[in-house]
C-alpha cells in the first residue's frame, strides 16, 4: 500500500512513525525505499468491506448515525441505498453527509455489533421498523404481484439471475401452459420470500358512502414462503409495524431482512425496467365531462362568494360567536372555497380509471396522495397564510394588476385550473 502511494489505489495517505513523527507520502520521492519497522502506522485508502459511521445531521435519533460496509466507486459523492433514505431523513437534492473510519479494533467492534443498517431495521423508540421498500421498488412490486401481471419466460430467467445466492436454483412451474407458457408475478416475489406464513391487510382506499374497496385481490397471504393472494404494497412492505419487513426480522433475523429487502429491489427493479412506468400529460388530465362539472362546481362557488361580498356590504352578514363581521366573512368565505376544493378533487378522483399512473402510485404508496391527484386536475384551492386568505401587501389589494378592495376569490388566493375555452382558444 506504501509503494502504491497517495494517487494510486488501494494505497496509502501516511506512516506515521513511532515517535509520533507523520510522514506525508505525497512528498516522498521514492516510495520503495521507504522502510516501514514495528510499531508504525500507516493510515491507508478505504477498500472495500471495511466499516464506516455514516451520518446525516441533524441527528435526531439514533438511526441518524448507522454503520455501513464500503464499496468503493469511482467519483466524489457519496451513495447509499434508497431504503436507508429514511432514518437520514435524506433525499439527493444536494444533501451533505459525514463519514467517519474506526481507528481502532474496538470502535470497528462496536460498529459491527450495534451500529451496522440491518440490526437498526427496527427502532427501540417505536418497536417497529424505520426502513421499508419505497419508491420504485414499492410501485414495482404492487404492479408485479398484481393478478394482471404475466411474465414471458425470457424476462423470467433474467429476473431470476438478481433473486440471490441462497435460490435453490428450482424454476417454479408456468401458470399458464398454452398457448405460451407464462409465470403470475406472485410467482417470482414467492421466490424472494423466506419461509414463513405471514398475512396482512390489502391495499384499501376510501370509496363513496364511505365503504371501503379493496382495490387488490384480497388480503395478503403467505404461507411457507409462498405468496397466495394480495397485492405487496405499502401496507405489506413499507415502514409500518406487523409489516413483512417486521416480521421477517422478527422471525428470521437481521440478516434474512437485510437480503429480502436487497433482493425485492433487484428482482422488481429489474421487471419494472423492462416492462417500463412512465406518466405523462395525459395521466393528469381529466375528461371533458369531468372538467365541465369542475367548472361548474368552481362557479357556483364563486357565486357563493360574491353573494357573501353583497351580504357584508349590506351589513346584513350575521356575525359568529367572538368573531367581528370581517373575520366571520373571512371565515365563511373560506368553507365555501375549501368545500369546491374537495367537490371538485373527489369528481376528479372518481373520474380516473384504474390504469391511471399517478393514480397507481398513490394506491400502491409509492409516492404522492389523493390531495394530489385533485390539485393537479381540478385546482389548487385557496392559498392561506397564517391561516387566513392572502392579506393585502399594497394599498386596498394583493397585487397591483386587481382593483382596489376587491374580496373576490381570485384576488385573494384562490388558485384555479385554466379554463376549456381558453384552452380551445390555445
């Protein structure tokens, strides 16, 4: 490692002789005649499978700082598994993280025993995981384990090559035989799980009258390691206590969690780039019945609105309970937008059919919500700062291009979506 150097790796930075003298190899001439005796220390490159401390600040509880096994890549930034985001609380917007090196055989002891990822799977705050399967892996797997979901047998034996190293190498039976032979998703997730019965709730979502429907094939089912029903979604793979990412490292230890969670992210991702997941324009646009009865909706709201504006110019708005007349408007006024806010989301909702993109990812999990869903085709809503509607910055208004003492929506803060003549007109 000396005679590689600082520039070569795997190398060395320093010897640092047993007088305490350091020796800075980047200014030693000729390394190979550089003698090392007993009792020197050189402060080598990091190789792979040494153990480091990771952390991201602040630290707020004790999974802000985890141990790591290193693998060194080529480049100047740091990265790490996407499951592991969550305890960081990171995400790669620009983040910066510390990395420490053990320097002696008690610290890296410690790091091995206590602090290494998957023994703090679980965290001794809340008894239930800090970690699940998140993102495009969670979306992969709901899709995958889907009863829709068949896979050729040529996509089959390339996911078979990121199942693991403890696969028993067995190729289960096609689902189907004629006229081409074809294995269910459920198939290939069974061949990730260890062996163990396990049953959880399905992917519910709330429907009209208050019902709820399962959106999947029935509750999830495993035995002996063998996926029978459900659909693997957040519920059953997330960060939630009695999840399958608990009861795996409950039932089977650290080590079979850290594998299974490792293993759903190569076998999924790996479907999921070959069967392809993409949202475009069209998975946030609502048809045009939908949005004429968001229109309509929108309207009447703002009719509601103005009568409220001719009622308080009358003088003939009662006033509530310990609130002055204008506090009472605002507060009125206020209901009735939010109210049209969450009528027109909840026709935009209905109105999407089930092979929708984004609204596949809010009922697997994976990302957004239905608040979502509702903003990005019916409208935003009223915008409210410290609980109340925009106040006015200028003389008598919001923004210069509205008349003065105007109370209508738009000039304080509703946001709504562009109207179809306009669009037409486009």
């Amino acid at each position: 490692l000396v005679r590689n150097g600082p520039d070569v790796w795997p190398g060395a930075r320093y010897v640092v002789h047993a007088d305490g003298r350091r020796v800075d190899l980047r200014f030693v001439k000729h390394l190979n005649d550089l003698a090392l005796h007993t009792g020197f220390v050189v402060e080598r490159h990091l190789r792979d499978d040494d153990l480091i401390v990771f952390n991201r600040q602040p630290s707020l509880h004790k999974m802000s700082i985890m141990a790591h096994r290193v693998k060194v890549l080529d480049h100047s930034t740091f990265r790490l598994n996407l499951s592991v985001t969550s305890p960081y609380n990171a995400d790669f917007d620009g983040d910066e993280m510390n990395l420490h090196v053990p320097q002696n055989v008690a610290a890296k002891a410690e790091l091995q025993q206590l602090m290494m990822v998957p023994k703090n799977v679980v965290s001794p705050q809340s008894n239930k995981p800090v970690m699940g399967i998140v993102q495009d892996s969670l979306l992969a797997s709901a899709r995958m384990t889907s009863r829709e979901t068949f896979i050729d047998q040529d996509l089959l034996f390339n996911i078979l090559m990121w199942v693991g190293d403890d696969w028993d190498g067995v190729v289960p039976m096609p689902a189907i035989l004629k006229p081409k032979p074809l294995w269910t998703g459920k198939q290939v997730f069974s061949l990730i799980i260890p062996n163990l019965n396990f049953k959880g709730k399905g992917a519910r979502f709330p429907k009209k009258g208050g019902n709820t429907l399962n959106w999947s094939d029935g509750e999830v089912l495993i035995q002996s390691g063998r996926l029978v029903t459900g659909v693997m979604d957040k519920k059953s793979l997330g960060s939630g206590g009695g999840s399958l990412v608990h009861v795996i490292w409950l039932e089977k230890g650290w080590n079979a969690c850290m594998n299974f969670m490792n293993r759903v992210q190569t076998t999924t991702n790996h479907w999921l780039v070959n069967v392809s997941f993409s949202i475009g324009i069209g998975d946030a646009v609502a048809d045009q019945s939908t949005m004429r009865t968001i229109e309509k909706i929108i309207d009447e709201a703002k009719l509601k609105v103005k009568e409220l504006v001719q009622k308080g110019q009358r003088g003939a708005l009662e006033c509530q309970p310990g609130r002055t007349m204008i506090e009472s408007f605002e507060n009125n006024v206020n209901q009735v937008l939010n109210k049209a806010r969450d009528t027109a989301g909840t026709r935009a909702q209905k109105s999407l059919k089930e092979t929708n993109n984004v609204k596949n990812m809010v009922t697997t999990g994976s990302k957004g919500s239905f608040i979502n869903i509702s903003q990005m085709i019916a409208c935003v809503g009223q915008q409210n700062v410290e609980g109340k509607r925009i106040p006015y910055g200028f003389l008598n208004r919001t923004l210069p291009h509205f008349t003065k003492d105007d109370y209508g929506p738009e000039s304080r803060g509703f946001v709504e979506i562009g109207r179809a003549s306009c669009r037409e007109r486009v």
